[in-house]
C-alpha cells in the first residue's frame, strides 16, 4: 500500500484484498490527493462496482472519475498483482489543466451517436466544448469498439490520439463494468478527455512477428470470419497453423489455442518496416466460420502472425521506449503513465508476467504507472491511424510542462 509522486502532479495507488471485502477500495483511495482534477481506477470484478463509485464520489465529490475493469488484476510501478479484490488508483493533481469524463450504456447499431455524445458530454465536463484534447482515454464493453474508435477520429480528423482498453473480467462471462461519478454500467462505455498541462506521449504495438502465410478475406461479416481466399476460414487458419486447430475443427473455443497464432492485417511502414494491427480468432465454428476479437473486413489482406514467448515478455518495456522517444525529452520531467496490456498476452505468460513487469520498470524508473489487462486495445500508430486490436500493448506518458 504505497503513493507515488513525482512533484505534486500525479499520484498512483495500488491495494489488494483476498476475503475482506472491500477494504482495498478506501486503502486505495484515502492516501490520493485531496483535490485531484482527475482520479482513473482501475478493479478487478471481485470489487463491488457500486461501492467503489459511491466511495470514489464520496472521497472526491469535484473530481472527474473515470473506473473500468481490468482482467485478474492490475499493476503499477512498485507491483503487479494477479489474485483476490484490487484496485487501481491514478489522480491527476493538475491545476492548470482540464479532464472531463462521461459514461453510457452501448446501443446496438447507435456506437457512432453514442460516441459524438460522450465526447460532447465530456468535453462539457472538462469545461472545453468543442476544444481538440490532448488525449481521449477510453475503456468500452467488448463488441463495437471498431464503430466508437471510427466517430471519435473521424470527429477529430485524426489530430486527437485516442487510447485505452476494452473493459474485462476473469473468464469472459461477460461481468465487466464501466462507470464514471453518475452511474456504474455493465456493458457500457466511459470516456475521458484529457487537457492536461503536460505532454503526451504515446506508443501503440504489438509483440509478434509477420509469417509468410497470408490471404484475402472473400466473405465477413463484422467479426464473423467466414472465408479467406474463397475457403472455410477455420480450415485455411488451421493450414497456415500446421494443424495446431486439428482439434477444434468441429465447433471450440480457441483463444487460448491462437494466442500464439493471431491474424493481423498490416497497417503501415516506418522506415520501410511494416507495423500490424492484430485479430484474435476466438471460436472456430461448426460451419467452419471463425469468430473474432475485431473486425476482419471483406477483401482485406490477412497474414498469419506468430508469437514467441520471450517477445511477449519484453514487448512491454520496448513500447514504453518507443513513447519515450516519441520526443528529445528522454526520462526527465515524466510524471507518469498508463500501460494496457493485453489480457490474452497476459493469460498466455501468466506465470512470468514478473519479468514483463521487470520490463516496464527497467525502462520506467521510479515513474509511476498504472496497467490494466484488456479484452482490446485502443491505439494511435506512427502514421496517425487509430484503431482497435487485439493483443497488443500500449504506453501513454505524460511530460510535466516547465
């Protein structure tokens, strides 16, 4: 249970609890700040939902409050805990600064005027209507990120970095939760926008490498991959694998199966090197269609990518080096950040995720953090386009201003 400042700009608190309910929610919150003019939580499913609002409006009663679920657990810069009740607490004691929050339920085939409203709503908040933000920090329930992430950019024309990560639970039964001060919202979206007296900088990338194995999807239907190159999907994803889905052509889960195996779809080059947007095939089905974790669209070109276990374990630390050199400021004046990391990646190295941890910390020293694992990651890449993936990690950094 420990508070980490750098000047008297941020403040990250990290608490756990197994089986006493839920103290960790006031350890977290007590030693923050009196007066932030922003608090991010981060919890695991454990946490009651409503108590966690109530005493986060109670504590801060004037502060924007922005909390979303994270899988298994969390992380900061002093810890990483995967077990029991956590919570996750980040303010923002900025005041030269904006933040505005707001959150809603999702409304199937409304994701586009869902989104224009919370980014009006809270811009309202931040008191900046109409004004572009630093940042959009986003974390909404599975399913439409695609659609929230496409209004947000286009809204903004590509000139506003918009970052987060899908809301999660343990098991994907579907308890995740959104809320901000008015509301708790079980499959919903909060959204923040950040106008901070600092600097922003951002990476956003995966840890996997393209194989030569790819092909042309023929027939989709939103995350529903039903063919590539005019065959069954499963059976040309189990060729490219060579045969490691030979038990799951029949109808299974297979998240675990393909962590290793992502589809992606190539984005853009720096410096003549290609840079992915990865999918994550979740169930093969019976009539041999896959379903996905984002989108694969009719006559995009998919490659089959591959995952090592060592990538995965310092990808982490080489994104937060990639934000760093986002500008010639180096480590100096870093008052802290935000890392997402994918919960799947997580999942797959879960018993060493101490050393993805070590990763960070190495390249972060002393720079508070706080880290949530993600059902998707939201992400802005080098040549401006953001998009929502699958299995990849992100570093937001935040340069106190002179």
């Amino acid at each position: 249970m420990l508070v980490f400042r750098i000047g008297a700009w941020m403040a990250f608190k990290i608490t756990t609890s197994q089986g006493i309910g839920d103290q960790c929610i006031q350890e977290a919150l007590d030693s923050l700040p009196n007066s932030p003019a922003f608090v991010i939580l981060v919890a695991t499913v454990q946490v009651s939902s409503q108590a966690l609002r109530l005493a986060a409006v109670a504590r801060f009663p004037d502060t924007c409050i922005h909390i979303a679920t994270s899988c298994l657990g969390a992380m900061t810069e002093s810890e990483i805990h995967l077990e029991g009740s956590i919570v996750v607490a980040a303010a923002f004691t900025d005041d030269e600064g904006a933040y505005g929050t707001a959150a809603a339920a999702q409304v199937s085939g409304e994701e586009a005027q869902l989104a224009t409203s919370l980014l009006e709503r809270a811009q309202l908040d931040a008191d900046r209507p109409g004004e572009l933000p630093a940042l959009v920090w986003l974390n909404a329930a599975p399913g439409t990120e695609e659609a929230i992430i496409s209004a947000l950019d286009r809204h903004f024309d590509g000139q506003v970095p918009i970052y987060g990560g899908s809301s999660a639970d343990n098991d994907i039964s579907g308890q995740w939760w959104v809320s901000d001060s008015t509301g708790v919202i079980p499959n919903g979206v909060v959204l923040s926008v950040l106008y901070p007296e600092a600097e922003v900088l951002h990476a956003f990338h995966s840890g996997y490498e393209p194989t030569a194995k790819s092909g042309r999807v023929t027939k989709a239907n939103g995350r529903v991959l039903v063919e590539i190159d005019g065959r069954p999907a499963a059976n040309v994803y189990n060729e490219w694998t060579q045969g490691a889905m030979d038990a799951h052509l029949n109808g299974a889960n297979i998240l675990g199966a393909s962590t290793m195996y992502p589809l992606a779809v190539e984005v853009g080059r720096v410096n003549g090197v290609p840079y992915h947007r990865l999918i994550h095939p979740e169930t093969i089905r019976n009539d041999g269609a896959i379903t996905l974790f984002a989108e694969a669209q009719t006559g995009t070109q998919l490659m089959l990518m591959r995952g090592e276990e060592s990538s995965l374990l310092t990808r982490a630390g080489r994104v937060a080096k990639a934000a760093i050199a986002s500008d010639d400021g180096g480590l100096e004046d870093l008052a802290g950040g935000f890392v997402v990391y994918c919960a799947g990646c997580m999942l797959s190295v879960q018993s060493k995720m101490k050393e993805v941890h070590t990763s960070l910390t190495d390249t972060l020293p002393n720079i508070p953090f706080l880290g949530q694992f993600s059902f998707g990651e939201q992400g802005t890449f080098p040549n401006g386009e953001t998009c929502h993936g699958n299995l990849m990690i992100s570093t937001v950094l935040f340069r106190a201003l002179s």
